[in-house]
C-alpha cells in the first residue's frame, strides 16, 4: 500500500480517469455536508475503474449527515449497487452488551458495494 494525501472535495485529485482498480470509503461521507459529499463522490467514480466500497452512517447521530440515498448519488456518476446492508456497528460483544464502557453507541451503518455500469 502507498498514501497519498490530496483534495479530493477542492482541487480534486491528481489521478487520470480510471487510475485505480478499486477505491473505498470508511465513515467518511457521514462527516460531510451536501456539496463537498457530492463533490467527494464525484471524484472517488471518475478515478475509480471497477468497484467501489462503502461504510458510512445510516441512522440519525449528532454531528453526522446519514444518507439513506448514497447509493442513488453514485448511480449518477456511473456506479450500480451491487450489494447493500444495514448493520449494528461495534462496539459489542458475544453478550450482546452495548458498550459497557459506554464509550460509544451502538448505531447502524450501511455496507454498500457499487460497480461501474
């Protein structure tokens, strides 16, 4: 693996079109408002050639922005879902505890798998 850092919401990335194979996302469109998601997405599709993956908030949280719509924001850059889910997020444990520490909640999250058309 190589780290690269650019500006993926501004500038954009210095990358041609199709440049990697595929790309993924971590909880990071739930951090961003409307323009630069868009903005995000827009560029994550045109340097991305076959698939993308994405984890990113699903329920309502203070501080985030869940879009139960994500998928429908690739499809307009080329990107089909593939597969979705909607799933607890850690922290749990086998006694089905809620984070005993109470250090953060337990919320659901979407899973989306997106493919070039």
């Amino acid at each position: 693996f190589e780290f690269h850092q650019g500006d993926i919401v501004g500038a954009g990335l210095k990358y041609s079109d199709a440049e990697f194979d595929y790309s993924m996302a971590n909880g990071v469109f739930e951090i961003l408002e409307d323009k630069p998601c868009e903005s995000f997405i827009k560029e994550m599709c045109r340097t991305t050639k076959s698939g993308v993956f994405v984890e990113d908030l699903f329920e309502q949280f203070p501080g985030g922005y869940p879009r139960d719509h994500l998928h429908e924001m690739f499809a307009k850059h080329g990107f089909r879902l593939g597969m979705r889910h909607v799933i607890l997020s850690e922290p749990f444990d086998i006694d089905r505890v809620r984070d005993p520490k109470k250090l953060w909640p337990v919320i659901k999250v979407q899973n989306l798998w997106l493919e070039k058309k």
